[in-house]
C-alpha cells in the first residue's frame, strides 16, 4: 500500500471529531491561490467553526445517532 492510502485509511480511523479538526487543518493549510474543493457559505462556514470551537472547548459534546434517538423516542 502506498503512503497516501495509509494516511487515508488512517484518517478513517479517527473519532468523529478528530476527523472534523483535520478537515479543517487541511484546508487551512491549502495556498490561497488554489481554491478548496468545495466552497461554503460564509455564513455556514461561520456556524462550523463557532460548533467547532464548542467542541474543543467542551461546550458541547457529541452525540451518536442511537444516543440522539434513544432520548426523543424514549419507549423505542
């Protein structure tokens, strides 16, 4: 396997929110004169970061989508 799939797969493996801080890292680190694969709305760009800095920050915390259905369908 190559270097660059090993980077890949190993990304894959990280918790969710060590994969979002990577995203960001990556993008960030992209020259200013090459555009980023996609382009967000400032505004939404905005609301990911101030989430962002909630999470690292211990503000907010993650929730799995059993986690998140358990609690709004409590006799399930």
């Amino acid at each position: 396997m190559n270097t660059t799939n090993d980077v890949y797969l190993n990304a894959l493996d990280l918790a969710p929110e060590q994969r979002g801080e990577l995203v960001m890292v990556l993008l960030e680190s992209l020259p200013e004169d090459v555009d980023p694969p996609i382009q967000l709305d400032p505004e939404y760009e905005s609301e990911l970061r101030r989430r962002l800095e909630e999470l690292d920050s211990g503000r907010a915390q993650m929730h799995t989508l059993e986690q998140v259905m358990a609690r709004i369908r409590p006799n399930m």
